[in-house]
C-alpha cells in the first residue's frame, strides 16, 4: 500500500517537473523511484524509473527545444501519467501498466529525428536504473529481466563503476579495472 502511494506521488511530481522541464527533480524521482522498485519489483515503477530518468537526460542536453511538437508531447505523456494514477488510485493494476507503456511508447516516438538518439537515451537510462536495482541486492539476472536488457549490459556497467567515500559512484578505467580484478582473484 505504502509503495503505491508513492508511486502515484512520483506520478504528480513527475508531471510538474516535465511541464516545468526541471531536469534535477526529474532525476531526482528517478532515484526515488528505485528504491520503491527494488522492493515491490514491477514493471511498471522500473519503467517510470527509467523514463524519469531518460526525460532528464533529454531536457539537461537541451534537447526538448529541437522538438517541434515537444508542448503536444509533455501533454500527451501528462496525460499518461495522471491516467496511470487514476488507475493505481482505483487498485487497477493492469490499466495502470498499459499507461505506463503509452508513456513510454509516446516518448519513443516524439520525434522521428531524434527517435535513435530517444532509444539510446532510454537504453543507458535502463541500465544505469538496472545497476542501481542491482545495488540494492536484486539479482543480476532478475534485474536484467526487469528492464529488458542483458546481463552482460549490466555485469559490464556495474563493473565499470566504484563508489567513493562521498557514497557517489564514478567510472574507473579498464586498467584500473582489470587491475582491480588481478588483486580480488590473486
């Protein structure tokens, strides 16, 4: 119950970051979103995860302003989101993932121009959103699953970060990686 709350929380908010293009807090719902994710692990959170995450990518490259139709389409995914709200509000499971699927489908679609550079964005949103899942013990394979992608996607990512002090995570080369390995295996 508690989890869903939040869900249709992250769903108000996430419609006020879109129209206000505050790619931070888009980020931000993003990160929360996870959290809940990795407890209850449906599609539909991970997915809103993802998209929170991908739609800050988009609006912190600037790239919302080469969209012509991008007020039609902050409309439209709104639409998808209060709908999918209602829906959890109702205790409708199933309708509210079909609208988490139109939202995703309508930001895969928003321009054809842009639509491989949309479907990369949301590719490395998934996975980055699929190593955060990991680090909170979900397993590799469950996780992969859960976000569409291949284990190896995500063994490849997750081996390329490490966290610091500061509890940020930052690249690390491949040297330092394989070097990293010799020391754990040696």
């Amino acid at each position: 119950m508690e989890e869903r709350s939040h869900i249709i929380h992250v769903l108000g908010e996430a419609h006020e970051a879109l129209k206000n293009n505050d790619a931070v807090a888009l980020k931000e719902l993003s990160n929360q979103t996870i959290h809940c994710a990795s407890c209850i692990q449906d599609s539909g959170s991970i997915t809103i995860a993802v998209l929170n995450y991908a739609l800050s990518k988009i609006i912190e490259r600037g790239q919302q302003n080469t969209i012509k139709n991008w007020a039609a389409f902050v409309k439209r995914f709104s639409i998808y989101l209060d709908s999918a709200s209602h829906s959890l509000e109702d205790n409708n499971q199933e309708k509210y993932e079909e609208f988490i699927k139109k939202a995703r489908a309508s930001l895969e679609g928003v321009a054809i121009n842009l639509k491989p550079y949309i479907q990369e964005v949301i590719r490395n949103a998934s996975i980055n959103k699929a190593s955060k899942l990991y680090e909170h013990g979900i397993s590799l394979g469950q996780t992969a699953s859960l976000l569409g992608i291949t284990q190896w996607e995500l063994s490849d990512y997750a081996g390329s970060r490490v966290e610091t002090s500061s509890g940020m995570s930052r690249n690390i080369n491949v040297k330092k990686r394989a070097q990293m390995a010799l020391e754990f295996f040696g």
